[in-house]
C-alpha cells in the first residue's frame, strides 16, 4: 500500500499533523534494511471554482499561480501529485515529489519538482535530508498540495496565498525527542529558491532567494501542538528592468538641486519604496492546532519585515474550526492580512515627470496585501481515498491591497468565490 494513502486513510481530524508529515517524507526505520523498497503514491483535486468579482480581476489561490481568468475556473484547485520513496539500506531513503499546477508561464519545468531530496537517519529521531527539501514553515506548508488531508478546499489564501517559497534547495536537520508526555521536534534547515513569479502583462519575474536559514521548535501532548518558527533570507527580483529604469529616474529626481525640496523628498519616499536590489526579509510564525474528538480547531500568525519595500512590512493571520460527523465535516474559517506601511501614492508635483512619479507609487505598491475573509464548507468523505467538498468565501480587499489576485487594480473590491473539488489519494 502507498505510504501516503496509508497514513490519509485514518480518520482526519484524528490525525496530527507530526504523523501526516511522517507519512508524506517517510517515517523514521526501527531498523536497516537489507535491500531497497520503492513506494509509489500520489494525490489529485479535480475541482472547478467561480469568483463574482467586479472588473478584471480574476481568483488565483497563492502568489504562485497564473492567473486563469473569469467565468468558472477548474485550474484554480485542480492538480496532480506522485511520489515515489525509495527506502535504501543504513537509514538512508530518497524522496521525489512532483505536482502538475497552474504556474506562471515561464516557469520551468523543475519549479514542479516540489521535493527532490535524500535522508538520512543515523540516529533514532534524527534526519537529516540534502537537496530539494519542504520550507517547514508553517503548519500546512508539507501537505497545502495534498487537498485529501484538509477539511478545507485550499490553505487560507491570506495566510498561504503571499509566502512564495514552498521549498529550498540545500539541507535540513530535524531532531525529535520525547519529554514525559510530550513529543518535540526541533528543525533547522539552509538554502535557496529560484521561482518565476507571475506579473503583470502576462510576464513573469524572478524570484531569487538567496542565503536562506529557517528555523523552528514544536510541542505536542493531549492533541495539542504549538509551532514557532523562523525564516530569514536575501531577497531580489530579477528580469524587471523596466522597474529599474524608473527607479533611476527618480532618483535623477531626488539628485536635481533645482527641483523642489517636496518633490524630491517624494521622489526619494517613492525609490525607497520600490523593492529593489538585494534585501534581507525576516518572518516569525506561531502556530498552534488542537485535535479532541471531533473538533479540531486551528490558528497561525505571521509577522514580516523586510529591510527594503514599502509592502515587506506586514503581518498575516487565520483561525479555523472544523467539526467531524462521520462521513461529513463542516468547517468554517477567517483570515486576515495587514501591511503595516501606508500605501503609496501619486506625487503631489505636475508636470512631465507626474506619470513617472504615478507609476513609481503603483510599483511601491505591488506585492502590498490588505485582505480579510470569511469562509464556511462541507466535506463529505465518500469512501477512505476520495472527498467531496464545497466552500463558500467572501473576501473583503482594501485600496492597494489586491496582490493576491490576478489582473489586480489599485481600487478596493468585495468578492464571493464558490468552489467544489474532488480530492483523492492513491
């Protein structure tokens, strides 16, 4: 049987998110063994969702996701997962991951390699794995692709939708103990990221992560387990030189003795804005998930700060409840992002340079994200490898705040998304 669907099979809201993690990567051998042993296993969603939304704007579930246009769209939360583990002897196993999904256009094949890594166990609850490894973040990060293995359609798109990284290319270690009653694991990891990044016109920019270090620490008793974590890493965008050019001219701007002091404290406030170059960004999640009985209740938090960006300086958070009557579970969830900097706005200054300037506060402005949301659903469990699910969200997007959306404007909007999928495991 596949490792995966042998652990998804259980009941859900009885399972932990330390034993469905166990699961996807391979649990840790009591023993070596003699000969290798491959195990294939995979995952799909197959599901069709309509957003009512005024003008162009369009629903996209990350950062991630080109966007798939109007009407009902069945790309936003359809995909394809496979697996393959390879149990090697002396503690050692392989581990290939793959999701077919909605990218940006130019993204490369390998940005669909989710997971390409080698373990090793050379101690009893020690791992240690190279290569493409999960950026273990958040509570879903391991599993937001697995639909099968949340009550819900998708993660909160506030609190998932903006984090671009899904994995790192580098190593990891991960140290479990036992204390009493409590389990505890402990994880460090190092590395780098290269994605494209849907923009607009149809483009797409690079993402460049560079010098990457994430740590985190984590407690579970009685079904109660509580996360922090912490990411630092350099980052730049790349194949944006348009952006650059109007950086420049705004700093010609600030640099001309003859301009007004106003204009070219603003043309500084607005290159200043502009996420540019090289930038160290930090982030700090806690994170904490409750299973009893039936319930299971949900709740993360994340601060950011980055040392360049008007919209780097920001914080995201939801909370979840879901309540299981077997073979159904409804759910509901709300989530919220708040940058913490003032959006940027046009130039007080007329004249030729005015469109410069405008152009300068929409830039500042992109990657800004001001959303709440509120949503409720059903599952409905049809036999041990395959759901059905319905959600309803409603979304509430302030001015310069509709990053997370595709074809996005500087405008405010309310939105209603309605969604069904069918997930399943093989």
């Amino acid at each position: 049987m596949p490792a995966l669907f042998h652990c998804l099979r259980v009941p859900l809201l009885g399972l932990t998110s330390r034993a469905l993690v166990a699961a996807l990567v391979g649990a840790p051998a009591a023993h070596a063994f003699d000969s290798p042993s491959l195990r294939l296993s995979g995952f799909g969603t197959l599901g069709a969702a309509h957003a009512h939304v005024d003008g162009p704007w369009s629903f996209r579930r990350d950062v991630l996701q080109q966007p798939t246009g109007r009407g009902v769209q069945t790309r936003v939360d359809s995909r394809l997962g496979l697996q393959a583990n390879l149990r090697l002897p002396h503690q050692w196993e392989a581990v290939l991951q793959g999701v077919a999904k909605p990218l940006a256009h130019e993204a490369p094949l390998s940005q669909h390699l989710e997971w390409a890594f080698l373990a090793h166990r050379p101690a009893p609850g020690l791992t240690i794995r190279f290569g493409r490894v999960s950026n273990d973040m958040f509570l879903e990060s391991e599993y937001r692709n697995v639909g099968f293995a949340m009550p819900w359609i998708r993660s909160n798109m506030e609190f998932y939708g903006w984090s671009p990284l899904p994995s790192l290319d580098g190593a990891d270690i991960a140290q479990r103990w036992q204390s009493g009653e409590a389990r505890w694991r402990a994880k460090l990891a190092i590395g780098q990221s290269d994605l494209d990044v849907p923009s607009y016109g149809g483009k797409s920019i690079g993402f460049r992560a560079r010098d990457a270090l994430a740590a985190s620490v984590s407690r579970e008793e009685g079904g109660l387990l509580v996360k922090l974590s912490f990411v630092q890493m350099k980052i730049a965008f790349t194949g944006a030189d348009e952006l650059s050019a109007v950086a420049a001219g705004l700093r010609a701007i600030e640099g001309n003795p003859l301009a007004p002091e106003r204009m070219r404290a603003e043309a500084r406030s607005l290159a200043d804005g502009m996420l540019l170059g090289s930038v160290m960004s930090r982030y700090a999640t806690l994170s904490v998930q409750h299973s009893a009985g039936p319930w299971l209740t949900q709740f993360e938090a994340n601060r950011g700060y980055s040392s360049g960006g008007r919209a780097s300086d920001d914080w995201h958070a939801y909370a979840a409840l879901a309540y299981r009557a077997e073979p159904f579970t409804v759910f509901g969830m709300t989530g919220q992002a708040r940058p913490m900097a003032e959006a940027a706005r046009a130039p007080a200054w007329t004249g030729p340079t005015y469109a410069l300037g405008a152009i300068g506060a929409a830039i500042s402005n992109v990657g800004r994200v001001e959303q709440e949301s509120v949503s409720a659903g059903l599952r409905w469990d049809i036999n041990p490898q395959m759901a059905a699910k319905f959600q309803y969200d409603h979304f509430r997007i302030g001015e310069h705040g509709g990053t997370l959306w595709g074809d996005s404007d500087n405008s405010g909007r309310r939105a209603n998304v309605v969604s069904f999928v069918i997930d399943s495991v093989f």
